[in-house]
DNA sequence: CCTACATTCAACCTTTAGGTTGAATTATGC
DNA sequence: GCATAATTCAACCTAAAGGTTGAATGTAGG
C-alpha cells in the first residue's frame, strides 16, 4: 500500500524530468541556489512559464523553495533522483541477467556442436557482442 | 549539433518511462519477449489503449517491434535508459561534489571557531549528516 | 472460402502540459 | 508613503496525453 505513492512519486519525478527546460534548470540549480529571475533569465519564454516549471519541479521535490523577503531562494534536492536511477538500474539489471542466461544457453549449444574450436575452452560464459 | 536530437531522445525515454502503465509493460518485457495482447491482458484498459503506450514506447526506442504473421512480437531494448541513467548521474555527481565542497569549507569554519573540540582533530573532512 | 483472431486506424472525449498576457500580492528602498 | 522589483494568480489558448468505441486490415486455420 505504499507501492502506489511511491508510483505517484516517481511518475512526478519522470515527468519532471522529461521537459529540456526542467532540465536545464535541475542543471543550474545542480551547481548551487538561485532566484526565479535568475532561473528564468536565459529561457526565451516569460517569467511565468519558468514558474510553471518550477511548481513541477516542486511538486516532484526536486526543486525546495525558501522565500527570503521578496525573493525566493530555490534549491536542488537530489532525492527522487536516487528513486528514479534505482528504477532504471533495476531493469537494466534484470535485462542484463536474461541476456547473460541467453549467451549461457546459446554458448552451450555452441560448445555442443562445435567442429572447429578456437580459442573454446577458456570459460567465456561473459557477455560479449550481443546486440542491444 | 548533435545535441538537439540527443535531447529529444531523451524527452522521449522519459516521456515513456514517466507512465505507470508504460513501466509495468517494460517490466514484463525485460523479462522476455511478448505479443500486444500478452501485454494488454493484466491492464483494466482497452487493448486499444495499451496499443498507444506501446507505440510511446517504440517511439523512445525503448521497445522493438518484429512482425510475424497476424502477431506482432515486442521485445526490450535497452539502450535509451543507459542515456538516462548518465543523465541522472551527471547531475548526482554534481550535486554531491558540490555538497562535499560545502562540507569542506564548514569543517574548515568549524575546526577554526570550534572551543569545545570533542574528537575534532581526526581530519573529519568527510560529507556526513548533511540532510539531502 | 469463411470465420475468427491479432492488431491498428479513425474519430471522439476529457484532462493536462506548456505557453501567453494582464492583474494582484508582497517586500524593498529611498 | 510610494514607485519598483520579485513573485504568483487567473484566464485563456493550443496541442498532446490517455482513454473510449467502432470499423478496417491482414493472417490463420478448419
């Protein structure tokens, strides 16, 4: 029951991710804290479509706010980003393990039939030269 | 110049990955092969409906299509996530090296002005319980 | 052949994303 | 106090996402 927040949450990180300008402002604010102007200064958009971004960085806490007087201090948080990279390596591993089993198979085969062995009986059951 | 389209195939990999739906289908494809209907079956949705999550998917290159006969057989692919993890590091590791330069510049504040030094001479320069 | 299956195409609906402009809010600094 | 700066709020627009239903396509198999 806590899987489907987590979903929510990492659906919001990906989406906030998934926009150049997002990104592009994760970047700036990787490398330290600025205001929205500042943020919104090298974007040939206006000031409020900075804003809207933002809020979706915001709203997958990406992005903390401090209002300090008149102007908002923005900040990068790292966390969600650990959510979404342990997503994508999850996949990458499983996907990586089926492979190797694939190349496992295929290599038995191979050592099998094989009539003209070069180089065979030095236990390469690595990954090697399979597509992807 | 290159930059511009690898952009892009970014914005798609993270389109397609920012849908729970989408990333239940990966998920059963990383783990092999399957048809349209296959994939359709465990979803309370149209097999119309997944038919369009499959064509964002094959849009982020994420997924491959091969035709035989009336089925049509969809397998995983790796590659587009790589870039998005290199993505997500890059700005990990920015992040975290600037946290660690902040964390220098504290202790050095800290060992300077520190009068009640409990174990302070044991070079602790580490990052340590910053919040993140 | 003809039916039944696997899939997409086409048209439509509703919600959200991404942007605009103009007015409202709130703090600053003379 | 008052102009001005830093933001957001509100209303609107257009296009895209995510879903539906119904018809079209193409292949399989008795």
């Amino acid at each position: 029951m806590r899987d489907i927040a987590s979903q929510r949450s990492l659906d919001h990180t990906l989406i906030a991710l998934a926009d150049p300008t997002r990104r592009a402002i994760l970047q700036r604010l990787s490398e330290g804290e600025a205001r929205v102007t500042e943020l919104a200064q090298p974007f040939a958009m206006s000031l409020n479509a900075v804003s809207k971004h933002i809020r979706i960085l915001e709203r997958a806490r990406l992005v903390r706010r401090r209002r300090a007087g008149r102007e908002h201090r923005l900040s990068f948080n790292q966390g969600p980003l650990d959510a979404a990279a342990a997503w994508i390596e999850a996949r990458r591993a499983l996907w990586t393990a089926r492979l190797d089993a694939l190349d496992a198979l295929l290599c038995a085969e191979d050592c099998a039939a094989s009539t003209a062995p070069d180089k065979v009986s030095t236990g390469q059951t690595k990954k090697k030269g399979r597509s992807r």
